[in-house]
C-alpha cells in the first residue's frame, strides 16, 4: 500500500512538473512576427547598454516602431555596444580604468520592452504537452484516492479482528472460570469435552486475528500479549492431557495457571488501550 501511495505522489508531482514546463515552453518573443523576431535576434547575447543612451537611440517609442524603423534601432544599438566594445579594449591596453555602464539594459530586457505590448499570452503555452502533464498529474490523484480507499477498508477490517480477539479472549476467561469453579464435580472426560468443545475454538479466533494486535499497538505489545495468551494456551492443553489420563489434581492446576495467564493477557490489552491518543481509540 505504501508503494501505491508512493507512485501516486510520484505522478502527481511529474505531472505538475510538465504542465509547469509546458506553460513556459514557448518564449514571448516566439508570439512576434517571424520579421520581428529576426531583427530582434540580431541584438548581441553579451549586448548592455545604459538606459539612457537606449533612449537617445529611439525617435519614437520602442515598443511601437514598424518592421523598419525597429530595424534601424537594432542596428544602432549594435553600432553604440560594437563602440563601446573597442573603447574597453583601448582601456585595457592603456591600463587605464574600465567606463562602467549605470543600471545597463542587456539584450532580453530590450526584447521584453517589445514584447511587452503582447496582451494574449495563452499562445506561449504548449498546450499538447501541459494536457499530458495534467493526465499524469491526474492519474497520480487517482491511485492516491484508491491507495486511501483501500488503507480505511484496511482499517476496518483490522477493527472487526481486534473486536473478534477480544471477544475470545472474554468467552475463554469465562469458560475457564466456569470449569475452575465446578471442577470438583466434573469427570476427567467431562474436562476433556469441555476443553474440546468450548474453549479450543476460542484459542483458534484469538490465534487467527493476533496480528490486529500489531496494527493496533505495535510489535511490543504484541510480543508480550502472545507470549501470556501461548502459556496460557499450553497450560490449558496440559490440563485437557492431565484430564485424559486421570491427573484431576494436576489438571486443575494447570486450569488455574492458565485462567491467570489470560487474565494477565486482558490486563496487557488494557493497558494497551488506555496507552493509546484518545484519536486512536475513538477511531
């Protein structure tokens, strides 16, 4: 169950991965026109240039020129940044201090300021890939709900055994009690019969749902309950031999040992129960 809830997660995540991809697949400056988009790559990938001669370059708003006029502020720009280019260079061989640009504009801030009159930009999303995403994603909540559906059924179950353990263990106290409290009148075959008929089958249902026990409160609970609930199952099984062969003494005896280790079995569960969050037992 846990590996389920494990591939859920894992394709609700990759799924969330690609939509994610996918809304970010295709750039702004794919939405220009494919002319736009040449004279726009013809800026320089290390272009800076400082704000103030970018605007000294424009005789109108950047954003708003025609193909033609665009063209022409391309191209000057690269003339200004290829003269900047040879005037660091002649720094450098004179030794003297390198001009630094003031909050310089690079080459993608310069496209943003084109693309920015751009108002649709559902287009920049590849919407065959993020509808992929969205299945996986999709198909992840999927095994989450039913790895949850199956953990509450798996709940429910382990609650319908821990009430079967516990009625057991109160239908074999009770019949230990009975035959404690009348095993002066009783004959050996009578123990036998009584043993055989009405307390095995109860050994067997408390055997049958021990492990509602570890789900319950754990594999240390567990071992110190079984390990009352054996020897009391052991002594019961001397007693029915004892019985057989004619030890009426020795099977009393063994009556008595057993009830207490029952006994001790309910007190470990007890304890168990009231150790628990008050959530878990309202569960």
């Amino acid at each position: 169950m846990k590996s389920s809830r494990l591939l859920g997660h894992v394709l609700l995540w990759i799924g969330f991965l690609i939509a994610a991809l996918a809304m970010v697949a295709n750039k702004e400056l794919d939405l220009l026109p494919t002319a736009e988009q040449e004279i726009l790559n013809q800026l320089q990938p290390k272009l800076k240039i400082p704000k103030q001669a970018f605007v000294n370059l424009q005789t109108a708003d950047f954003a708003e020129l025609n193909e033609a006029d665009l063209q022409q502020a391309v191209d000057r720009i690269n003339q200004w940044f290829a003269a900047y280019q040879v005037e660091l260079e002649e720094a450098e061989k004179k030794l003297k201090p390198i001009p630094r640009l003031v909050h310089p504009l690079d080459r993608n801030a310069i496209i943003a300021i084109r693309t920015g009159r751009l108002t649709n930009l559902w287009s920049t999303i590849d919407w065959r890939v993020y509808v992929a995403g969205a299945m996986v994603g999709l198909l992840g909540v999927v095994i989450l709900r039913l790895s949850i559906n199956s953990i509450d059924t798996e709940t429910v179950g382990s609650l319908d055994r821990f009430t079967t353990l516990e009625q057991a263990l109160d239908k074999l106290q009770q019949g230990l009690k009975d035959m404690n409290h009348q095993f002066d009148d009783l004959i050996p075959e009578e123990i036998v019969e009584t043993i055989d008929n009405r307390l095995v089958v109860h050994f067997n249902d408390f055997a049958d749902a021990r492990n509602s026990i570890t789900q319950r409160y754990g594999l240390s609970v567990f071992a110190d309950v079984m390990s009352e609930f054996a020897t009391a199952e052991r002594y019961t099984n001397r007693a029915w031999s004892a019985a057989a062969d004619g030890y009426m003494d020795e099977a009393k005896a063994c009556v008595a040992k057993s009830l207490r280790h029952l006994s001790e079995t309910s007190i470990l569960l007890e304890r168990a129960k009231g150790n628990q969050p008050q959530s878990t037992q309202n569960a």
